[in-house]
C-alpha cells in the first residue's frame, strides 16, 4: 500500500507490456517490468487478447492484465480504478476458481451498492458509466471450485485477471 507499506490482501503479478503495482515510496501506478526481478512481464496470452476484443468495444488492445490470487481470506476494498489514461475503455475482468462476493457502488464513496456472487468463467465488463464506479470483493467461498491446483495455491481461492488500456488509443 502507498504510504502505510502494509501488504495488499491479494497476490499479483502482470501480462504485457506494461504492469500495475504498488508500493511504499511511489504508490499505484504501471510499469513495465517486474519490481523485484527487473524482467519484462509474460506477453498477454492471445486468448485474453480475443476475449478483449469481442466484448471491450475498443479500438485498442489492453497493454496490461493484472493477475490477481484471492486466498480463501483475501478481500478487496472498494476502490474505482483510476490510474489509467485511457478511461475511455472499459476494464474487462474473468473469474476463476472458487466463488468471490463482488460489491459494486455508484461513483461516490460510500453510496448505495449492490452485489452478486461470480463463479468461474465470468466475465465483468466494467464500461460506460460503471468504468468510474466504486467496487470490491467483499469475500470468496471457500472449496466452491476446484480449479485451482492447491500445490500452487494453499486452500485454493479465485484468481481474478482484469485486462486494461493504460494510454489512450
Ligand atoms: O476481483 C475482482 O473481481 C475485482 C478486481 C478489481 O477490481 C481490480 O483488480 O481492480
Ligand atoms: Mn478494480
């Protein structure tokens, strides 16, 4: 987190070219590399890409994919992403793995919200007006997917991936 340093709830890591992070000294912002290796971030996967292009209504493609992991007790708070130039185009999220409470307001703080649970496979198309509307993940429920190899991730949870067009087109 900016400022604090405290650690996010979620795990990330990035596809293309560019990145969204976070820390102490800068706060939010994208880059094009790795923080802590310094290598660029894997290429976005084609099947991303096409997935953009049948429901973005953009003329652009994304140049970034932020990865989330959610373990089974990770949250989000409500937030409007806004640290792109290109607020034009629409964030594009999937779901995967167990099912997650996701919450979304109107473009005030603190205003009415409403929610819905997302399983995997979803895809949220946050475009138009919702582009600048608050929103977050209030919970996942635990064991409800078993997508997700729990080798790799203890007690499994949800993997949230959300394409977004950093510069204008
Ligand atoms: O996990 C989700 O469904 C939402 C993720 C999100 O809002 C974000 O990564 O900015
Ligand atoms: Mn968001």
């Amino acid at each position: 987190m900016p400022r604090t340093g405290q650690p996010l709830s979620v795990t990330m890591t990035n596809f293309g070219s560019l990145g969204w992070v976070t820390d102490k000294r800068d706060g939010y912002r994208y880059e094009p590399t790795h923080p802590e290796t310094g290598s660029p971030w894997p290429e976005m996967p084609a099947l991303l890409t096409e997935l953009w292009q049948e429901v973005a209504d953009y003329p652009a493609l994304p140049e970034a994919c932020l990865v989330n992991w959610y373990a089974p007790d990770s949250r989000m708070g409500m937030h409007v992403d806004w640290d792109e130039e290109a607020t034009d185009a629409a964030v594009v999220s999937i779901s995967l793995g167990d099912k997650a409470r996701f919450r979304l307001g109107g473009q005030r703080r603190g205003g009415k919200t409403g929610s819905m649970v997302l399983s995997s496979g979803d895809v949220v198309v946050l475009g138009d007006e919702a582009r600048s509307c608050y929103h977050g993940v209030d919970r996942i429920y635990p064991g409800t997917s078993t997508l997700l190899p729990p080798e790799a991730f203890p007690g499994g949870g949800r993997i949230n991936l959300t394409m977004r067009r950093v510069k204008r087109a």
